[in-house]
C-alpha cells in the first residue's frame, strides 16, 4: 500500500477537519454514536507529526461541537524502543482513558501495535502454510511477524509498565499465540489491572489463546479481541479461499468465547469492510459471505452467536472497551443518553431484517445528532 499511498498529497488541516465532520454525520445516519480510531495519523508507517495533527484536527472538531461520535484514539507504536519511549513522553500525560476527560467525546486511549499482516493478502503469521483457492496449498508461506518478535514482545511491556492501555494487530493464529504470551509475561510480572490490553482482529486464534485470553480476563481486566464479524461477509470469499476449510470454521470464534465467560469488542476495520453496525451485528449471526464463491456456509453455524450476544458486542462491550461502560453502551438511569431508534426490532426480525435495517433517529447525549426525514 505504501507504494501508492507515498504518491497522494498530503491533506492540509481543513480537509482533515472536514472530513471528521463527514465521518461523524455517516456514522449518526447510522445509528452510531461511537468510534475506536485505531492508529491516527494519515501515514502507514510511524510518524508522529502526522498523529499529531490529527489529534488536534479532532480537538478543533470537538472546541467547534462537530463531534458527534465518542472518539477513542490509539497512537501508531514506533517500531524501536527508542521510538517507543518518544511516543510515551509524548502523550502519557493525557492517554489515560479510566479517567473522565468531562464530556467523552475524544479520549487519547493508548498505542496501536502490528503483529502480523492480512489474511486477505496471506501475509498474516499462521502456524500452518497458507490456502490457495480454498483446498490448495500455499507452499512454503506462513505468513510473517510485522516486526522482531522478541522487539514486539519487549515493546509490550514497555508500554504496559508505562501504564497505557495497547491494542495489537495480530491476525494469524501465530501471531494470536505470541502476542498473547507476551500480554501474559507483562501482566506477571507487573501485575496492572484495568489497562484492558486487547488483540485487534484476533481471526483464528488456537484453544491455547482462546483460554489465555479468558483467563487475562478475569483476572486482570486485559486480553480483549476486538473483532470484525462482518470480514465473513464483505472479504469472505478471498478469506475462505485463504485459510481453507479447516481455519475457515475457526474464524471469528464468537461462540467460544462466549462458552469461555468472555467478552469482545465489535467493529468494522472500516476502510476494509464498510463501518454500519448493523453489517457486524448481521454477520455475527449468519457469517454468510458475500459472494458465496465456495458456497455460502464456508465459515459454517457452529461460531455463529445469537442476536442478543451480537448486540452486547457493538454496544456494551464496545463501550468497555472505550473505558466507558459505566456511561454509555446501555440505556440506564445516569448514563449519558446515547440512543439509536431503529426502524426494525433485532430481537424478532430474520436476520436478513437486520442487515437492512434503517436508523430513524440517533442521539448523543440526550440531543438528536440524526433524525431521518
């Protein structure tokens, strides 16, 4: 990507701020009023000028009242130690999400870190050479780390004794399997509860991952997939071709999780799959692909979760992982009123229903920041 993307002129700070402010009416038309923007800046690679003017374009949007999503940012990690610890003098002084910025509108969260590549490319690290054409072999690819392993281990717990909250781009379940160990080691060894440290797509994690996060879980408050249903609909085609018949049952283990007491964040990965909820909350149930270019029950039922554990994700559980469970992610008395009205009940419509649903009205905080005419 970096070939074409060096080539596109930078964007100067009005185009940045206009486009957050297109971004924030999208997602009201959609019923949402929340968003984990992971990694800001408008490069591929580290570069914390870029970060920082993002940043403050949204801090510009926010003083103007434009943003009308609760925004949770994550910093690009530098990819040494040296960069590591620049990035922390910069913005440990205001990343600390467990408290109140006063309206939670825009919380700096923490640090974005790449483990692997992309099941869409086959260059995420697996255990297993890859699949071609859903029943043929990749041979001799496995994928690869984004970066040093023990590098990406160490940069772990750099940022975990720094006490910020970290979330990790790990796709293959190599990549699952290492990241995990590595969130563990900095938990025992300095044992800080409530960073909520999560595993950004987390596709095929093994039983080994799937029981280390559950228990990171439930004793430090940490080891969260935030996970994208709807990569089984819109690039389920090329993902089933890619990790064959076997992983394909495999990805996206919502149903696991949930035997294993756990909780998950869901999203989109928007640009990579289109960002309306209701696209994930759909998937999560039927995970049909898009095209059904080898049938559309590739990814099969036996991961598929109910209607109501598809929703907890995209609401209450999403908000838990913006640090703000106990304001928002559920209509309760002393939360701020953060409401989608819906053309549609999910509790009793055909899932198909769902996926087609239309939002009639979204509020933030209690004003309308949508209403369909």
């Amino acid at each position: 990507m970096k070939l074409v993307v060096r080539h596109i002129p930078p964007t100067n700070s009005g185009q940045m701020r206009e486009a957050i402010r297109m971004m924030a009416r999208e997602f009201n038309r959609e019923c949402m009023t929340g968003a984990k923007d992971p990694g800001i800046g408008r490069s591929l690679s580290y570069d914390p000028e870029n970060a920082i003017d993002t940043w403050n374009a949204y801090r510009e949007v926010l003083a103007d009242g434009d943003l009308t999503v609760r925004v949770f940012a994550l910093w690009r990690s530098g990819d040494t130690l040296k960069e590591a610890r620049e990035l922390v003098e910069r913005i440990a002084a205001f990343s600390k999400p467990l408290k109140s910025t006063g309206d939670d509108r825009l919380v700096s969260g923490g640090v974005k870190l790449f483990a692997d590549g992309s099941g869409g490319a086959r260059t995420a690290w697996v255990w297993q050479d890859w699949n071609m054409n859903r029943t043929g072999t990749d041979e001799g690819n496995s994928g690869y780390p984004a970066i040093d392993p023990i590098l990406l281990r160490d940069l772990i717990m750099f940022y975990h004794d720094a006490g910020l909250h970290m979330g990790v781009h790990a796709i293959g379940d190599r990549a699952i399997d290492w990241t995990v160990a590595a969130m563990t080691l900095a938990l025992i060894r300095n044992p800080r509860h409530g960073l909520r440290h999560s595993i950004i797509h987390s596709n095929i994690p093994t039983d080994l991952a799937i029981n280390t996060m559950a228990a990171l879980q439930q004793n430090f408050d940490a080891g969260y997939p935030e996970s994208q249903a709807n990569f089984t609909w819109w690039i389920g085609d090329t993902y089933a071709g890619n990790f064959g018949v076997k992983r394909s049952q495999r990805l996206n283990p919502f149903r696991s999780y949930r035997d294993r007491g756990m909780q998950w964040g869901g999203g989109s990965d928007f640009f990579v799959t289109p960002f309306p909820a209701r696209y994930g909350i759909w998937s999560s149930i039927t995970r049909q692909p898009l095209l059904g270019v080898y049938g559309y029950d590739a990814f099969g039922e036996e991961q598929s979760v109910d209607v109501k554990t598809a929703l907890r994700s995209y609401t209450i559980w999403a908000a838990h992982q913006m640090f703000m469970e106990e304001k928002t992610g559920s209509i309760e008395v002393g939360k701020y009123a953060d409401i989608a009205v819906w053309d549609t009940d999910p509790y009793t419509a055909a899932p198909e229903a769902i996926k087609n649903m239309e939002c009639r009205m979204t509020l933030l905080e209690g004003k309308v920041v949508y209403l369909r005419n």
